[in-house]
C-alpha cells in the first residue's frame, strides 16, 4: 500500500509548481511595457498548451523512460504515456519496494518543472520576438534540450550528469535555471537589443504585478524544492526550510546593494532579490545546512545585481526581464556552492562538499556538470534557433513598426488597458 502521506504531499507540490507559471506571467508582465504586457504574459502562459503537449506526446519517455542505462536519453517506450494506465494498475496490485507514491503522478510533477523551464526563457525576448517564432522554439526545445538534459541529470546511475560525472542537482540548478536563463542569452543575441537600448530606461509598468507574481513564485517553489525529496520526510522539510531562509536572504542582501548603488531600495529590486535566492538555492536545496543557505542568499544578489546593472551593459546583449542575470548566473552559482557545502551524509553519490571533506572532487564534478550543460544547451539553441529563423524565412523579430506600435496589438490584436489614452511608458 503506498504511504498516503507521502502521495498527498507530492500531489499538492504537483498543484504548487503549476502555480508558478501564471506566477511567472505576472511577474515578467509587471516588469514589461505598457503595450507589450499581454504578449509578455501570453508567452509564459502559452507553454501549457505548446510544452503540456510535447512532454505527453514524446518529453517523458525521452527524459524517464527506457532502462535507465543510456547517458543522454530515456527511451522510447513511453510515447505518449503509452503503458501507463496498465502499469499504474499492476503497481497498485503489489506495491514495489520503497515505492511511496503513484509512479504516475511523477509525470505530472515532472511536466510542471518542464512548463516553467520554458516559461523562464520567454523573459529574456520580451518586446521584440514574432509569437509564432517564439511559440514554434520552445515548442522544439523542449523535446531537443529539456528532455534530454532533464535525463542526464536525473535519469539514474547510467544518465551521464548525475550518474557518471556525479554531478548533483536537487531540484534543477542546471536543468531549469543554467538551460533556461543561457537559452534566454542565445535568443537576446539572435535578435539583437530592443529599440532604444542602450540609450533610455525601460521602466516596470506594473509593480503590483511584479509583487504578485513574486510572491505566486515564492509559494510554488515550496513545492518545487520540497517536491524534490519525493517524500513527505526529513530531507523534505530541510528542503523547505532552506528555501524560505535563501530567499530572506537574498531580498535582505538584494535591498543593501540597491541602497548602496542608488540611495534607495525598491520593490521591484526585492522581488528579484527573493527570486535570486530561490535560484541559487535549487540545486542545493536538500543538500546543505540552513545557516549554508543563508550564506547562498546574500551572495547571490550581489552577484546577480552585478550581471543585470553592469555586465549586461558592458556586454551588450539584451536580456529583456534578466532571464540570464538571475536564473543563468544564479543557476550556476549555486551548481558550485554546492560542491563546496553538500553535507556528506545527505550527498546522493556520498560525496561531500570541500568545506567538510577538504576533498575537491565533488566541487570538480559541479563544475564539469556545469560545463557539460552549458556546451550541450548553446550548440542546440543555436541549431534551434537557425532552424527556426529558417521556418519564418530569416526573421525571428517583429517589424519595427510592429515594436512601435506594441505586441499586444500587432501580434494579438488585444490591449491590457483599452480605457487608457496616455503615452506608453
């Protein structure tokens, strides 16, 4: 009989990292332009129908399917959930050993983390990418670079991250925040800067907005991390305990920095801080001890305030909502603190961080696991994206008109605030 505990709590962190992917379109739709907010928002919202499909149809059986033997990819055993009415009902007949939980409810909190990883990226175009294009990309990339990569981090001992390299990943430093915030990079250089950057300031036309979505975020991601034990245990618990105190950290560390750069905090910068600290705290959340994350918190918003405000600048690129600067570089500071502070007895290969060991080889195996995703996630987005251009014959960008005018109107034909008449912010 499966422990009915154990079921409750992962149904409910199922429901609670589906919350944040409307979470993540307000959040991202607070901090875009008055007349781009629905487009900003449609493309958060629009990976339930496109990624929804594709993990059904062809995304688990690639990420959890097959034997568990091969390196990159699952198998193909399981298109379209085929098998798993009948193998729900033989488990259920005889429940297996350490089995806690329906197996079949792991496909729905796995498409959860798959939507939001799509959803993530969407931020970092925001104002300047044809729906379609963007709509046709993800659509190609979650079965391309999510599933696979989902499987070689956390496809078992054969898998090529997390078994053979020994990289870990509680709940998806590399597999949600370092694939998506790079994938939001590759797209800003595709397209290159939206009108006007470089010389004006894009301002957030709804800080409510941002507020609200910050905090949907924060709530789902309880269950994205606890989630992750797939217990109702004692790992779970630190998981979420962890999570809370990163985030206090990082909004606390994100208000300092800001009052320091430019006399006053804002909230917008504090809801970001509070992302930043659940970002850097993903891969390590059941790993490390709470006074750990606390440190992860307040390191990470200086760091990340520093990639948004300057190195952004310097480089470049633009990246719309900071897809990059927050998920990206905090997706990868945490892969490496993680080698540092992994607590031995809670380390899934028994290897401990370099703080309690002195031994560097897990803080080697992060950094490599770190390299491996980011080398496997460019050269695909790049394939991805050259093959998208090539579908919309070698435009992947609205018009200048079309940017202008706005993306609600010019891709929707919709307006957020069809009452108001004053100039766009």
């Amino acid at each position: 009989m499966y422990d009915t505990g154990s079921t409750a709590f992962m149904l409910i962190c199922t429901m609670l990292v589906l919350l944040m992917t409307p979470g993540l379109a307000f959040f991202y739709g607070g901090l875009s332009r008055r007349k781009n907010v629905i487009n900003t928002m449609f493309m958060s919202l629009m990976v339930i129908g496109i990624v929804g499909l594709t993990w059904v149809l062809i995304g688990w059986s690639l990420a959890y399917g097959g034997d568990g033997s091969s390196p990159i990819i699952g198998g193909f055993d399981q298109i379209g959930l085929s098998g798993t009415v009948s193998g729900m009902l033989s488990e259920a007949a005889s429940v297996p050993d350490g089995v806690t939980y329906p197996s079949v409810l792991d496909i729905a909190f796995q498409m959860a983390f798959a939507l939001i990883t799509a959803g993530i990226v969407t931020g970092a175009v925001a104002g300047r990418m044809r729906f379609g294009a963007i709509a046709l990309f993800i659509g190609i990339w979650s079965v391309v670079v999510y599933a696979p990569l989902a499987h070689m981090v956390w496809g078992g001992d054969g898998s090529l991250i997390g078994g053979i390299i020994g990289a870990l990943d509680f709940a998806g430093g590399d597999v949600v925040h370092i694939s998506s915030g790079l994938t939001g990079l590759v797209l800003c250089l595709f397209l290159g800067g939206r009108k006007g950057f470089g010389l004006k300031t894009y301002r957030p036309h709804n800080v409510p907005f941002v507020a609200l979505g910050a905090g949907l975020l924060w709530f789902g991601w309880f269950g994205f991390n606890g989630g992750s034990a797939f217990a109702a245990d004692d790992v779970a618990a630190l998981a979420i305990l962890n999570t809370v105190v990163s985030s206090a950290a990082g909004m606390a560390s994100w208000m300092i920095v800001e009052r320091i750069a430019t006399g006053k905090p804002t909230l917008v910068g504090a809801c970001t801080g509070l992302v930043a600290g659940l970002v850097v705290v993903t891969p390590s959340a059941g790993f490390v001890e709470p006074w750990v994350a606390v440190v992860m918190g307040l390191i990470v918003s200086p760091v990340c305030y520093f990639a948004i405000s300057y190195l952004k600048a310097r480089l470049g690129y633009d990246d719309a909502l900071d897809a990059f600067g927050c998920h990206g570089i905090g997706g990868i500071l945490g892969g490496i603190l993680t080698g540092i502070f992994c607590v031995p007895e809670l380390s899934w290969t028994g290897l401990g961080g370099l703080i309690y060991t002195g031994d560097p080889a897990l803080l080697i195996d992060q950094v490599l696991g770190i390299v491996v995703t980011v080398a496997l996630v460019l050269v695909c987005d790049v394939v991805i994206a050259l093959v998208v251009k090539a579908v919309f014959h070698g435009r992947l960008r609205v018009t200048d008109g079309e940017e202008a005018l706005g993306l609600d109107v010019s891709q929707h034909g919709e307006s957020a605030y069809p009452a108001y008449t004053g100039l766009d912010a």
